[in-house]
C-alpha cells in the first residue's frame, strides 16, 4: 500500500511489498473521513459553497505518473480513482462518506452477485443500456474476455486473486496463447449473464469483482501491450490523451454513457487533466496558492505533511479546503520468532509493552496524521474491528512491567537487539519512527541498534522467508474495506511463500487459524463475517507476533473552487468521481 493514501495499487499482497504511495496516483483503496468539523475546521465539507454544477475542467496535480493504464495492469481496490472515471466493473464502492461508503454496490451488474450455496459460483446479470465510447452494446463477453487477458504475462500487474480463485486460472495463460478455448470457469451462457466457478468458498467475491480487471473489453479492439494508450471507455469519461505513461492524461466526456445506468458516478467537469512526475511540495503549494486553473484542482496520491499543516494553522480559509480520511492501514513492529530472542513470548511481550505511542505517533508527524493502534485490524466497522489491547502501556509505555517480563525470560540484565528498517522519508518505516522505538525500549533495559536499508533493500529483505530479520518496521494496507485481505495474508500459514514475497512475517501456520478463516471465507453475511475477523484478530493478538502502532491519516489539500468533496472508508480520499468545479 501506499504512504501517500489509497488510489492506485493499494491491494494487499502488491500493496505491501511496493512503498504505498497507493493507493497512489489512479487507483483506490479505501480510508474514512473523520466529522465534518475535524475536516474542515469549520463544521462544513471541504471544498468550495454551493451546490455542484456540470462543466468546466478539473485538474489533477500528482506525484506518481498513472501508469499501466491497462484495466488488465491496473492494482486498485473499489476501481481505482482516476481509472473509475473510464473502467466500469461488475460492482464498485458505494460513493459516499464515512462509512456508507465501505459497502460495495452494483456497477455494470443489476446487484452485487447471486452466490451459490457455499459461495463457489457466483452469477451476474448486466444491466440493459449499456454501452462503449463508440455506441456499440457492453456484453458480458467482453467482460469475460478483459478478465482473461488480464492472464496474458504481457498484461501482468493487477490483482492476482482470480488467479488463485478460479478453476483453472493457476495454469491459464490468456487469450493470445489459448488458441481461442477461453477460461472454463467463466461462462457465459447469453450477452447479459456471466458466471464465475471457484476453486473454494470466498463470500468476499463481490469485494474482488470492483477491479478493473472486471472492466469489458471488447476483442475486437484489442491492441495487446498498446491498449493503455487508448482503451475502449466504459465510463463517463474516455481518454484522448496518454503522454509519456500516464504522466499527462486528458479525459473528455463519453458521450454514449449514460447515468440512468450508473448512480454512482456524478460526472459533473467536461474535461480531467492529470499532470503527474510533480513535487509533493510543489502540489501542495499549488493547491494552497490556487490561482488560475489550479483553483479547481485536486491531487489523488499528495498528502499534507506536518510542515504544510502547520503553515495552514488557523487559516480558516486552508482549513476548510483540507479533507481527512483514513484507509484500512496498519504500521507496526513485526517480530521473526524463528530469531532468537524473539522466540521467547515473554521478550515480544516485554517489547510490547515498552513502546511510547506517543513519541511514536510524533515521530509519524503528530496526532493530525496518525492514530494509535493497539489491534491489527484498523478500527473501522467494516473490517471487524474488535476493540482489545493485550500488553497496556499507556501512553508513553510501562517499562517497568517490561522489565519484569525480560526477567521471567531470563534477561534480568536487559539484552541487546537490532531493528531493522527503511532509510525512506516516508514517516512510517522509516529513521524517526525507529529512532523513537529505540528510544522507548532504552528505558526498559533493552539496547536497540538500528539497521536502516535502503527502501527497495529493505523490502526485499522483510519478505524474504529465508532472510526476514527477527524485528523490523512493517506496514500492511487491505485490498478492500475487510478482514479477509488484512488478517489471510498476514497470518494464515498456507500463504507462506519460500520462494517469493511472504508476508507472513511470524511464518505462524496454526491449524485452527487457517481453519478459521476458510470458515469465515464461505460468509457472505458480512456483518457476521466482521465480527469472526474481529474476533480472531483478538486471538492472533495474544501471541504477540507484532507490536500495533498506528493508523495513518491522511489529510489533502483541494482548490478553491473545488465543490462536493467525499471521502469514504473505502478509499481515505477524495473521490474524484463526485467532483465539480463549478
């Protein structure tokens, strides 16, 4: 996942192996808005008065370039930000704040999914109307046909849970090397139905169903490794410009796209010009200044950082163009208990309960853009979120109960250790938070020496099994508003991987934790499948296989012409699909 927030590949396993700047630049992973006040400083929405009109250009100033603008390369949760302007699916997120927007909602499909008895077929229906850039009908066909090429190795880069979802899909190669036969577990029995056959329960289908791997593709303007440049728009808006990938994207109105079909997209700008390969400090400034067509501007992957906030301090006017959300995000202290002494319980309980959350969170830049977490399981309703804290120190840390500990595990003298870590800015894994653990654990007897990497570096070395150092800076962001993508690939032991990227960091392979979440995978009650994540987070929790820090926040600048500004708890950002400039 991202640093910057959800917007662009921020889904799960990607997500936690690249720096999330994600969710990034176009795609979209998911965050909540705190109250009206605390985001706007004044008891009102972000964003400029006034109801919001259709017309006029909204421009997009970002950092990362909207790259692989392929609905088959694309990494992104709920459809992405700027890539949902173009790429419908068969389901999206619910745009709206808060919490609402956590739900998932019909896109193409007249629902979210007809699931079989133990959710191994899922069934869909389009809805009538639908149509191309060029007029011509959306069938399911090509819904069919864009998700197996997003098989094709050419087109890798999305989400790879079809891959391990359908029957088949582990050895399928995609259309260009299938000679035409197509995945057997996709049929489509007319234009209008398609139906997925999986390997196992996952209730959660209808989550995976908003990528833009989902998004139609007609064949017969399939142009391979070229199809970025121009795709086939499906959405409000189609693309007439893709300079340098991604870095420069121009979006006119598709007119052939009809709202009457799509209650999610509001569509209101004629144009979006996304300028990206900016400063972060050079956007920022740009938003604050808001002079010409930067007044109606937005960035999707730039957030405000503790310099910029307090520059803006009690600028009414700055307040109230400033939105906060959060994203399903977890930073935290991962422990190798194959690495002594962190095999003995009692040294990660110790640790535990030595951390200073407070100076933790300031070297994070400060109560504004983060929360403390004693739970894995960010605390929003829509993941589970059980509320529990197995090791409470406090504030500021109780190193006197984490000497006793370090006693009872045989340092009655403290012992020395390393933590490994990023030498990235980013404020997450990076010197100042592991400076600040450093410090917290001196006071329980306990000697931290630093080993900062750099980032690339230090990725591959906390997801490599064989070389995972015993205790390191980590962080995971969740593909989708849910246990599943946050608790799976962190803690069930079949997903352990000796020979890639594995993110099972403890390489705890319990019997009744993988158990448990197969039983929860064949829910498709999500309410009481939150409640099961919720609940088994709070177990994992008491072997002390991490240490939770915090929840990021992430607070973002808009012009000042920008109006009707929504930020779910899918997302964390602005949803660039609600938007006017007018």
């Amino acid at each position: 996942m991202s640093s910057a927030g959800p917007d662009r590949h921020l889904i799960a396993r990607r997500v936690a192996a690249v720096t999330v700047s994600l969710v990034l630049a176009g795609g979209a992973v998911a965050c909540g808005p705190e109250d009206a006040a605390d985001k706007a400083g004044s008891g009102d929405k972000p964003g400029a008065a006034g109801a919001p009109q259709k017309g006029g250009t909204l421009t997009v100033l970002n950092s990362e370039p909207q790259s692989d603008f392929d609905p088959a390369r694309l990494y992104t949760s709920g459809g992405g930000n700027v890539p949902s302007l173009v790429f419908r699916t068969l389901t999206t997120r619910n745009r709206e704040d808060g919490a609402a927007g956590a739900k998932v909602v019909p896109d193409l499909a007249t629902d979210t999914g007809k699931a079989n008895a133990d959710a191994t077929e899922w069934t869909y229906t389009l809805k009538d109307g639908l149509k191309y850039e060029d007029g011509s009908p959306i069938t399911s066909a090509d819904i069919k046909y864009g998700i197996e090429r997003s098989f094709a190795a050419e087109l890798s880069g999305g989400a790879p849970y079809l891959r391990d979802w359908l029957v088949g899909g582990e050895t399928y190669e995609g259309p260009y090397k299938d000679g035409g036969k197509g995945l057997d577990s996709i049929v489509v029995p007319d234009p209008k139905t398609i139906v997925f056959k999986l390997r196992k329960p996952e209730g959660e289908f209808p989550f995976v169903a908003t990528q833009t791997q989902f998004a139609p593709v007609p064949k017969a303007k399939d142009t391979g490794v070229k199809y970025e440049e121009h795709p086939v728009s499906s959405g409000p808006y189609k693309v007439v410009k893709n300079d340098n990938d991604g870095e420069h994207l121009t979006l006119e109105r598709n007119e052939h796209w009809d709202e009457k079909t799509d209650e999610e997209r509001k569509a209101y700008p004629d144009k979006i010009d996304v300028r990206s390969g900016l400063d972060a400090a050079v956007i920022n400034q740009r938003l604050t200044t808001s002079s010409g067509p930067d007044a109606a501007a937005i960035t999707t992957d730039t957030n405000l950082g503790p310099a910029e906030l307090a520059q803006i301090g009690d600028n009414k006017e700055l307040a109230g163009r400033v939105g906060t959300g959060h994203f399903g995000y977890i930073n935290y202290l991962a422990f190798n208990p194959k690495v002594a002494p962190f095999d003995n319980p009692k040294v990660r309980q110790a640790i535990s309960y030595a951390i200073n959350r407070t100076s933790v969170i300031n070297a994070a830049g400060g109560s504004a853009l983060a929360e403390p977490a004693t739970t894995f399981l960010p605390e929003r309703e829509a993941f589970g979120f059980a509320p529990y804290d197995h090791f409470p120190a406090g504030k500021t840390g109780d190193p006197v109960k984490a000497k006793e500990l370090l006693k009872e595990a045989g340092f009655p003298d403290g012992l020395s250790i390393t933590l490994t870590h990023s030498t990235a800015q980013n404020r997450q894994t990076s010197p100042e938070v592991a400076t600040a653990v450093q410090q917290a654990l001196a006071a329980a007897g306990i000697t931290v020496k630093l080993e900062g990497l750099e980032n690339n570096a230090f990725n591959e070395k906390r997801w490599d099994v064989k070389n995972t150092p015993g205790f390191f800076l980590s962080r995971w962001g969740a593909d989708w508003p849910s246990g599943a993508p946050f608790l799976a690939p962190i803690f069930d032991g079949r997903q352990i991987v000796t020979n890639g990227s594995n993110y099972n960091h403890a390489q705890l392979n319990d019997p009744a934790v993988n158990a448990e979440i197969d039983e929860i995978a064949k829910l498709t009650d999500l309410a009481a499948a939150g409640k099961r994540w919720g609940a088994l987070d709070k177990k994992i929790g008491e072997q002390a296989l991490d240490v939770p820090l915090f929840h990021p926040v992430y607070k973002r600048l808009v012009g000042k012409d920008v109006k009707n500004v929504v930020i779910s708890d899918w997302t964390g950002v602005l949803d660039i699909s609600q938007v006017s400039v007018k």
